[in-house]
C-alpha cells in the first residue's frame, strides 16, 4: 500500500470520526446518560441469568453482576441530580429490581446495606 493510499484510508477514518463526532453532539445529554444506564442494566440482568434463552444460566456471574450494579448504582446516584426525577425515577426502578434479583439469586445473602450498590442506595429490601 503506498503512503497516498494510507493517508486517504486515514482520511476516511478521520471522517468517519468526525460524522460520529457530529452526530453524538446532537444527542441531547439526559439521552447519553439513560443509554449508558440501559446498557448497565442490562448487562446486570445478562450476569444475574435473566437474559432470554436456554443459556440464560451459563451466562450467571453474580461477581460480574455486583460490580455492575454497583456502578450502575454510583452513575445514576451522581447522574440523578442533573437529568431530573422525570429520567432518574424509572432508572432508580430498574436499578432496584436489580438489587432485589442479585439478592434473590445469591445464596449467601449480603448483611442489609452490603449488597450491590447499596452504599450509594442504602440498603434495599
């Protein structure tokens, strides 16, 4: 390949990049913050078995499930003041339900204000 083909292939990354760039300063933040959530959440649901399918319970890992809840816990407690309680309400549900699975599907239950997130929480029963 000759180094004009390599600097138009860069070019044609650089563009790409710069449309990305383009596009995503047009999402409005409170949109960016609630995909974020969503992709935690669910990938939490994935890690504590509640994914749709037959491998539903090969893809259990409660240790993953923890570390994701805890920071989806972190992220929407520090997120919740600038998106409002319109969007921070039905991502604090889902969070919630979360916790409420991950202590139902552990078989040593953590001591109230233990479990995933719930120092950013408290403790959720």
């Amino acid at each position: 390949m000759s180094s004009f083909e390599q600097a138009e292939g860069n070019g044609s990354e650089a563009q790409g990049a710069t449309d990305h760039t383009r596009d995503i300063a047009e999402v409005p933040a409170v949109e960016v913050i609630s995909t974020a959530a969503v992709h935690l959440m669910s990938a939490a649901a994935v890690k504590l078995g509640l994914a749709d399918g037959p491998d539903a319970q090969e893809l259990k890992d409660l240790d993953e499930a923890r570390k994701l809840i805890t920071a989806l816990a972190g992220f929407i407690t520090a997120a919740a003041p600038e998106i409002g309680s319109q969007h921070a309400g039905p991502l604090r549900d889902g969070l919630r339900t979360l916790q409420l699975a991950f202590r139902e599907a552990s078989l040593i239950k953590d001591e109230p204000g233990k479990g995933p997130g719930e120092k950013f929480t408290g403790p959720v029963a």
